[in-house]
C-alpha cells in the first residue's frame, strides 16, 4: 500500500500485479502495424561495397523480397544509412527550470507503507495534514487483511487526518468481489467469515460513527471493464 501526497492532498491506494480489486484485466491485443524491413549486405566481406569505391544502398538487399516486389512499404538503413552518409543531428533540447522548493512536482512525495494503525489507541496522535484524501479500491484488501477492525482504524485515521472541512473520496470494492479473493491466505479466509461491517454499511458508519457531517453519491465510471464501475463518494467533514 502506498501514499501519494501533494499539495495538502494524500492518496492511499494498493500496488497488485496484473489486477486490481480482484478483476484480472488482460492485455489489449497490438494492432498490426508495418514492420522494420532489415536489410543485409550483399557482400558480407565488403558490407558497405567499398572495395568497388562505390558506397550507397544498392549493396544492401532486403530478405524479404520476393519478384521483385517489396512486402514491406517502410525501408529504416538503420546503422548502414549512418555509416554511409554521415550521423543525423539530434534536435536541440529545450530549457529546462529547476522546480522550486514548495512546488509542483517538488511538492509530490511517495510513501511506501501500511496506512492502517496497529492498535486503536495510536489515533489519537494522528493530527490533522491534508484537504482531501482519496481511498480508491483499498477498502477490501485492508478488509481481508485486517478485518472489520483494521477498516474501521483506516476510517477514523482517515477523518483525524483532514483538516477541517476536508473532503474524504471513498471508492468501495462491492461485497461480492471480496470471495474470489477470500482464500489467498489463512488470515484472509478467517477475516472473510468474520466481518460484519459490508460495503453498502459504509456510508451509514462514516458518518454516524466516525464524525462525517455529509455525503455524496460521485456515480460510477463509465469503462469497458465491469469490474471497475465502482460506486464514488464524497464525505464532507
């Protein structure tokens, strides 16, 4: 789990391997494109046909030809072109400012570690940092991991974290997706069967238990994967 913080801004999200919250995601197939005809010496004695005195690029021939009739529409020299007609200057590079100290990206720090405290007694050295604080499909790792009672810790970390009129963002894996992951470890497979506290609870307990004045329902995002069309709140402390 890392945060990102920037600007009074911090977000906690969960680093995974080819899925996130438990939907695997394959890869796009790569639309075809032309590719890079090689083209080879004729003479592999004389790669650059320099004995005859004549270097150009009819001592490079291309194996793919075939009747005299080319497969390929794009021909690259490559290292060949270089040789014979000299290096291509490379274009000038632009200016560029040393950010000063307090600003973008200067003001962007990573941090990798666990955001759920270890016991419930360390909240109250939490104090206040940021304006707004995005949870984005964190809830149920930190669920299967450190059950009801880790979540809740995040939670109300979460609130003693903002300053005042600080803006919460909660997006919430749904229960069902919580038992395709529910057997990876023993831990997690005990906290599944024991939590209480479900995702369609969330909103009720952030702000009758944790202190968040308001909400808003942000809707879901509009992408191809189901799995990802997550419901979006806004908490207002």
């Amino acid at each position: 789990m890392e945060t990102g913080a920037r600007a009074g801004c911090v977000s906690i999200f969960s680093i995974s391997s080819g899925e996130r919250g438990g939907e695997s995601r394959e890869e796009e197939p790569i639309h075809s494109r032309d590719p890079v005809e090689i083209l080879i010496p004729r003479d592999i004695t004389d790669p650059l046909n320099l004995n005859s005195g004549i270097a150009d690029s009819s001592c490079l021939v291309s194996p793919y030809k075939s009747g005299g009739k080319r497969r390929h529409r794009n021909r690259h020299h490559g290292v060949s072109l270089r040789i014979s007609r000299g290096p291509i200057a490379a274009p000038p590079l632009t200016e560029v400012t040393t950010p000063q100290p307090g600003h973008f990206p200067s003001n962007v720090s990573f941090v990798k570690a666990n955001y759920v405290l270890e016991k419930d007694h360390l909240l109250v050295t939490q104090r206040p940092e940021y304006d707004v604080i995005l949870c984005l499909s964190v809830t149920k790792w930190v669920h299967l991991n450190w059950g009801d009672d880790g979540l809740k810790r995040l939670f109300k970390r979460a609130y003693r974290h903002l300053r005042p009129g600080g803006i919460f963002i909660l997006e919430p894996q749904p229960w069902e997706s919580y038992g395709r992951k529910k057997k990876l470890t023993d831990v997690t497979y005990r906290n599944y069967r024991n939590i209480s506290l479900k995702p369609e609870q969330f909103t009720s307990y952030l702000t009758n238990e944790v202190g968040f004045t308001s909400y808003q329902y942000l809707g879901a995002p509009k992408t191809a994967v189901k799995g990802f069309q997550r419901p979006i709140y806004l908490f207002n402390k």
